[in-house]
C-alpha cells in the first residue's frame, strides 16, 4: 500500500507538470504555426511566380528564336511569322517593323490583314526602345482586348546574318494561358492563385468569369502592397480581406519585379489555420484529460499492479513451456547472433545455451566439433545432403538435415520469421525435431514392403504360370466347369500380382530409387504405342477409346518414357474402369500450353465427389463411389502418377463432378533444365 501511495503521488505531480509545461509552449506553437502557414503559401506564390516567369521566358526563346530566322532570311518574313503564330497559340499578332518604324509584314489570328493595314509604328515604345538600344526585349504593359482578354506587347530586335539590328519583331501575347497556369496550382481545399498588373488590374485567375468583367484590386491593402514591390506575408492585419465568395482569407502576395505584377495567394482563413485551431482545442481537451487521467490513473493503479504479476507469472510459465519442450529451439538475429536456447536445443546438438547465448556463428564454427553441430542448423548450406521439404505456409522454410555430434541424429529444421507489430523481421526461431527414430520407422516400413511384395511376387508369378497352363490343357482336359472357376483364381491371382508391383514401386517411390532414365523422346509415339495396347480392354469394357493426334507435331522432349507410360496407363485404365454404362468414352488429346507438353484424359464416367480431392493423390486412397464400382482397386495409382510426373518436373491437375466425368491433365516440361536433380516424394495430406 506504501508503494501506492508514492506512485500516485508522482502521478499528481507529473499531472501538475504537464498543466505547466502546457500553457508554456502553447503560446510560442501558435506563432511556429502561424509563420509555418505563411510560409507554406509564400512557398505556392514563388511557385506561382516561377511557373509564370517561365512559361513568358518560353515565349521570349520562341520570338528571339523567329526574329533571329527573319533576320536570316527578310524574305521569307511573312512564312516565318505565320509559322511562329502556329507553334505558339497564345500569340495573338505579330509585325515585322523596318528600321524606318513601318510594319513590313504583320500577321494576325483575328483578322485578315493588307497592305493598307500596314502602319507606323515609330514613336511607340515597343519600336523606340529596340532600335535606341535601351533594351534587348520589351514587355509593354498589360492592356485589354475588345473582349477584356489581358495581353502584353513584346518587342525584340531583328538582326542580320552580321549581327547589325534591321528592324523590330513586335507581338501581342494573350495572357489567357496564365489563367491556366493558376487554375494548376492547388491551395488546400478552397485556396486559389491570381495575378494583377502594374495597374492593379485582375489578369488572371482560376475563375475567367472574373478576369473577363475587368476587375480592378486596388481596394485590397495587400495589393497596393505588392504593386508597390513588396512582400506580403500574410500576417499583417491588413493582409487579410473578404473574396468575391464572400469568405475571410488568409492571403500572402510577392511582386514580379521585371514586370510590375503581383502574384496573390488565398485561402479561407478557417481552413488556412485548421492546425492553429485544433491546437488550441487539443490544448483545452489535454487540461480536461489531464483531470480525468489523474482520476483514471488513480483507480487503475491496482489493476496495473495485478497485471504486472499476471504477467510476471506468464512469463515464468512460458519460459518453463520453452523449458520442456522437447522440441528444440534457437533464436537468433540477421546476423546468426544467438538469443534465446532451450535445454533440448542443447541436448540435440550438444551444445550449452551459456556458450551459445550471445555469441554471432559464422559459417567456419562449422570446422570445430563442438560447434560443428549447431552450425549446420544454423547454415544448412554448409550441409551436403541437406534437403528443402515442401511447407504449406510459405514464409516457413523446412530443412531435413544430418548431424554427426554429440550423436547421428536425423533432424527437421524449420525456420520461423519473427515479425514485429510493423510486420518487419527483427529475428528468427529455429524449430528443431529430432525425427531419428520416425526415419528409422519409415525406413523399416518401407524396406518390409519392398521384402514382402518381393516375396509375394516369385510364388504368384508361379501360380499363374501353373493356372494358365491347366487352364490351357496342358495337363490335361478340363471340363468347362473346372475352367471357369480356374479364370476366377487366374485373374484373382493377376490383381494380386498387378497389387505387388503397385507395392514395389511405391517402395521404390520412397525410397529414392525409382531408376529414372531421362533421355530425348516422342511423346506422341507413347501415346500410340498405349493405344494399341489398351484398346482391347477398352473394347471389351464397352467404352470408346478415343485419341486426337495433335495438328503440329509435338516437339521432342527429355523424359523416361516407360515410367511416363506407366503414369498415362494408370490414368487412361482408371477412365475406362469407372466408365463402364452406355454411351461411355474417353478422349486424350495433346498439345503444347506455355512452356509444357500437356496431355489430357477426359471421361463422362461416375466423377469424383468433391470432399475426396484432397486426399485423391494419397496411398491407399479410394472414394466411395469408386470403391463402389470397382472393389478390387489398390489405391496406389495416382500416387504413383504424380510422383512420375512431379520427378519430372510436371504436374498433375484434375476436374471433376460427380456423376459427370473427370479431365485429369498432365504437363512435361519442355526445357530439361526444369527437372529436379533430386526425387521428393508427393502425397496429398
């Protein structure tokens, strides 16, 4: 209870700091963000500035660039003019002035112009100006056209090849495109960008309609400020005015000095300081919550306390979890340093959690013995015959490895990711099973079939070699009785043995020695060669057999072409066995899809119910419609098929629908480089 009471006694007076602390930088946070927000629209008004300075810069390179070309060639005046008024629209007229003050050639978008609208232009300052030498360029001041559109003369001089001035290339550049301009500039929500002249004249902005009715600005102080050549930067009492909407605004404003403009940008005042104003209105919920926090605090002191112990209490109960485990685990950072080992890591590679705690592995650990262990888990690069297993959640990788200290262990390593809150990897967890004795169990399994299907095979084979010569005659007559119950025993003893060699080769399946041999066939002559060969039992199970040879030759692939037969067998006798009612067929077709030769065995037969396709590729597995059909099926099958195809580096895909038939479809790839090096064995969980 002591300990509460200090602790909420320190709450108080961190409570009473805060209230202070608070009412001293609420005060210099409203200048900061007063000066931010000026800032911020001085920034959109430089951006303004230069937008428009370069889009009239732009216009000054183009009629130095036709000045220099009619300098060049006086001749060709006019077609350089009227050439000039197509590549750049916002030009409204241009006139070449001889050095005498008379338009030479003059060329308009408006109007038609002869040669009696030709006239002098001496006496003008857009002539005067050029030709005294007082300036390289002129840019007049803004005037209005008969449709209130602002434009601005611009005068330059027109030289010959020898660089002497020959005349003036005067033009009226329609300042409509700087509407534009404005209209591309973004202030907040409601903000907007316009510009006046030196007259304090509106000569653009995002609203034409306003340009167009010929407003003059000069009742605003922060445009009198700008005309005058100064910066406006909104904070000012007199900066601020009501717009056309009606809306108080912020407003700042910065002068174009080479032409007398100003450059103006506003926004709602409201809108302008929303960060001021939910300041202020934070700092006033922030004195409330700071009572109410005090409260809150205060009762839920106790509960903190509870949960401090709860949690304390967890953490022992998961460390002792972590303990038991008699899974191994390590976890580690990016860089192989070691923080966390339990006792059964420690029992598995013989290594102590105080010597591995703490320290970073590097791959050479793997050279001494006592580290040599865990620095194969670590690095399972480093080990030979390490093998990648499949995981169904990809961001779990599952290694199978061999370790030789303290003892030979066969291990499954997997490696979990540790993700922080923001979903990135701050370290990995090292899942470690001693999978030994389940190897072991395997391996016996396995070896048990492989013995017995063997033995079973020699006295089958010699069973049915006997039946068939009794049943041929050749010790003896048989009555037609006799023989028919001797073709029952005969195919009862050929399913047997066809169940054998089934065994045989799912033993050899698992254990790696299938006896693949990859070499460069016709996949289409396979395909022919079973035709020809289960035709026969096609026919006599009343079932069209049908095969749609492709209509380009299929190209030559790298495959075992007896264990791809056996594969396309299993499934083409499958078809036909669970196809047996009028009308029954099956079609095969073959063809080229992407990078794999595809063959396709399609059936209108009984189909497979939906909730046995998981487990379709799995041994021993049969559905209930099928077994059903045909009782004397082993199972074996299809595991067998995606095994030969899968070590190839195909796959199997199906569709079915009960009572509807099935596709099964088959792919071998083209390239040989996409066949695995090593077998793994497939089977549906």
């Amino acid at each position: 209870m002591k300990g509460v009471r200090i602790l909420s006694g320190v709450v108080v007076v961190l409570l009473l700091v805060t209230m202070f602390a608070n009412s001293l930088w609420l005060l210099p946070a409203i200048d900061a963000i007063n000066r931010g927000v000026s800032d911020l629209h001085l920034q959109i008004a430089e951006q303004a500035r230069t937008s428009l300075l370069s889009s009239l810069a732009e216009v000054s390179d183009a009629l130095n660039e036709a000045a220099d070309l009619v300098g060049f060639r006086p001749q060709e005046a006019e077609e350089t003019l009227s050439r000039f008024l197509k590549n750049n629209p916002s030009i409204e007229e241009a006139s070449f002035i001889s050095m005498g003050g008379f338009e030479l050639v003059k060329v308009s978008r408006r109007q038609f112009i002869a040669r009696s609208d030709l006239r002098s232009r001496k006496g003008e300052a857009s002539f005067e100006s050029i030709i005294s030498g007082a300036a390289d360029e002129y840019d007049g001041p803004v005037f209005f056209s008969p449709l209130a559109e602002p434009l601005i003369e611009v005068s330059v001089p027109v030289r010959s090849a020898s660089g002497v001035i020959v005349g003036v290339l005067s033009v009226e550049n329609n300042l409509r495109f700087v509407w534009d301009l404005m209209s591309n500039i973004r202030v907040g929500e409601r903000g907007r960008v316009y510009v006046i002249d030196q007259n304090k004249n509106l000569i653009a902005d995002p609203n034409p309609s306003i340009v167009l009715r010929g407003e003059n600005l000069a009742y605003r102080a922060i445009v009198n400020k700008v005309a005058s050549g100064r910066v406006a930067d909104g904070l000012s009492a007199d900066d601020s005015y009501v717009n056309f909407q009606g809306e108080q605004v912020f407003a700042v404003a910065i002068p174009v000095e080479k032409l007398g403009w100003g450059v103006i940008v506003e926004e709602n005042l409201s809108d302008a300081f929303s960060s001021r104003r939910r300041l202020i209105v934070f700092a006033g919920i922030f004195l409330v919550v700071a009572f109410a926090l005090l409260a809150i605090l205060l009762w839920n002191i106790r509960s903190l306390v509870k949960l401090f112990r709860e949690l304390d209490l967890e953490k022992r109960q998961t460390s002792a979890i972590v303990s038991n485990l008699t899974d191994g685990l390590v976890e580690y950072t990016e860089d192989f340093r070691i923080i966390l080992m339990n006792p059964a890591a420690e029992q598995i590679m013989g290594v102590k959690a105080g010597d591995a705690v703490g320290r970073k592995f590097e791959p050479k650990d793997s050279t001494e013995e006592k580290l040599s262990s865990f620095a194969r888990v670590l690095f399972p690069i480093l080990v030979e015959d390490a093998k990648a297993v499949r995981s169904a959640d990809e961001r779990y990788k599952i290694i199978e490895l061999k370790i030789h200290h303290p003892l030979e262990r066969d291990l499954q390593v997997i490696t979990v990711p540790i993700l922080n809150e923001a979903g990135r990897i701050v370290s990995y967890l090292k899942v470690i099973r001693d999978v030994t004795r389940e190897k072991a169990i395997a391996r016996t399994k396995s070896e048990f079939i492989s013995l017995a299907a063997h033995q079973l095979r020699t006295p089958l084979s010699a069973i049915k070699w006997t039946l068939r010569m009794i049943i041929d005659g050749d010790a003896g007559p048989v009555t037609p009785e006799a023989k028919n119950l001797l073709m029952t025993g005969f195919r009862s003893n050929d399913r047997m043995i066809s169940l054998v060699n089934d065994l045989l080769d799912v033993a050899r399946i698992e254990e790696g020695r299938f006896g693949y041999k990859f070499k460069p066939g016709d996949v289409t002559e396979i395909i022919n060669s079973l035709m020809a060969s289960i035709m026969p039992f096609a026919k006599e199970s009343g079932v069209e057999l049908n095969f749609a040879p492709p209509s380009e030759a299929l190209p030559e692939i790298v495959f075992d072409a007896e264990k791809f037969s056996l594969a396309l067998n299993n499934l083409i006798d499958n078809s036909i066995r669970y196809s047996k009612h009028p009308g029954a067929r099956v079609d095969i077709r073959a063809y080229v899809e992407g990078g794999f030769v595809r063959i396709d065995v399609e059936d209108n037969g009984i189909g497979i119910a939906e909730g046995h396709m998981p487990k379709l590729f799995s041994k021993f597995s049969r559905g209930p419609n099928a077994i059903k059909e045909y009782t004397e099926g082993s199972g074996l099958g299809l595991f067998i098929v995606k095994n030969i195809i899968k070590r190839h580096g195909g796959d199997v895909m199906v569709k079915s629908e009960e009572g509807r038939g099935s596709v099964f479809s088959l792919t071998l790839p083209l390239d040989p480089n996409q066949i695995p090096p090593v077998s793994e064995v497939y089977e549906d969980s």
